[in-house]
C-alpha cells in the first residue's frame, strides 16, 4: 500500500474513533503527543560546545527509524550552525541500540583515530559499551573523552561515572497521551499536535574539553 493509501484508511477511522498516536503521521487527523527530538539534540549540542567540543562523534541508531534519523539530521544541522565541520569519521552507526553496538562503534572510531573529545550515544545501552571501550582504552571520562546519550534510564546512576543524559519524563509523557485521548473522547478543544519538552540531566561523564 502507497502511503496516501494508508493516510486515507487512518482518516477514515480517525473520522469515527478519537486516535492518538506518539509517531509522526503527517495528513491524519489523529492527535499527535511527541518527544520534542530536535530539541533533545539542541540541549546536547550546547551542552557540549558550551564546555568547548568540537570533535563531537554520535554512536548507535539506524537511519531507517525516523527519531534517529531526527538526530542525525539535528546533529549536522548544530554542526553547521556553530561553525563545525561535519566529519564522517566521527559517525558510528550500524542499526544497533545496544551495549555491543557501543563497544564495536567506539572501538572503530578510536581505531580508525577518529580522536573525538565527546560522544552521543543514542541511548543509555550503547552508552555503556562505550564507556567500557573507552575505560578499557586508558582513556578517562570525562577528561579525555566526554560521554553524552538518552533516555536517562535506571543505569545511568550506576555508572562510573555516572552518565549525563536526556530525560524524556516518561510518566508526564503517559500523563498527557492518557489526558489526550480522554479529552478526544469527551469532545474538548484540543491541539492536534503537542511536543514533550526533554530535559537534560547533567552528571559526571561530561566535562570540559581537555586543553593540550
């Protein structure tokens, strides 16, 4: 099925049924309740070019799901806009989202002497494997090498040191889809779209950059 063929059967239940969907779905009338994902990857930049990184790498994620691609785009847009060259060495992403992911990318890019001074992992996991190739490389966080990702799960606490990263507040995201769909049903006025602002949870494997 074409996309406009699927954009008019979502129509055509959204017509009948309040639909409230977290994903991007342009030309429906469903209600759209977002992570705001540009900015996830503003509160990173700054954070990081605000401490003085330039040699920036990202890890993890495949193109092929639309909030990694998100970032990716963001990221060459920051880029660009604080005056950084876009280098190709710097990117580590092979459709994984997990710790062996992280490892295997950081090892390449440290491998191929890619010499980044901070790294995006583009979640928690692939952050834990690497740190791991960075500690195991005598490499110290956040000294050498900054360590930024998403998701501020559970382990982010348990690492050492513990990892700076972005909260999407997953139970005032649930809080507002639930409030979505109610108000939907009930008939009220409501936005057709509304982003979930991110925070960013700054702990201690970002740092500034090491001067020579």
């Amino acid at each position: 099925h074409s996309r406009a063929d699927m954009v008019e059967k979502v129509n055509l239940l959204a017509n009948r049924i309040p639909m409230v969907v977290t994903g991007k779905l342009d030309g429906t009338g469903c209600y759209q309740v977002q992570i705001d994902d540009a900015e996830c990857m503003d509160l990173i930049m700054d954070h990081l070019v605000g401490l003085g990184h330039k040699r920036i790498g990202v890890i993890g994620g495949s193109m092929d799901i639309l909030s990694t691609f998100g970032k990716f785009q963001r990221y060459r847009e920051l880029l660009d806009r604080y005056g950084i060259p876009y280098l190709p060495e710097l990117v580590g992403k092979d459709g994984g989202y997990d710790a062996d992911t992280g490892y295997r990318e950081m090892k390449a890019m440290l491998h191929r002497g890619a010499d980044p001074t901070a790294v995006i992992a583009v979640n928690d996991f692939t952050a834990v494997g690497v740190m791991k190739c960075i500690q195991e490389a005598s490499l110290r966080i956040p000294d050498d090498i900054s360590v930024v990702s998403y998701d501020d799960t559970y382990i982010t606490d348990l690492m050492t040191p513990p990892l700076t990263s972005i909260a999407y507040h997953y139970r005032h995201f649930g809080k507002v889809l639930v409030e979505t769909a109610i108000g939907a049903i009930e008939g009220k006025e409501l936005p057709k779209r509304q982003l979930i602002k991110p925070e960013l949870m700054v702990r201690g494997s970002s740092g500034r950059v090491k001067t020579p």
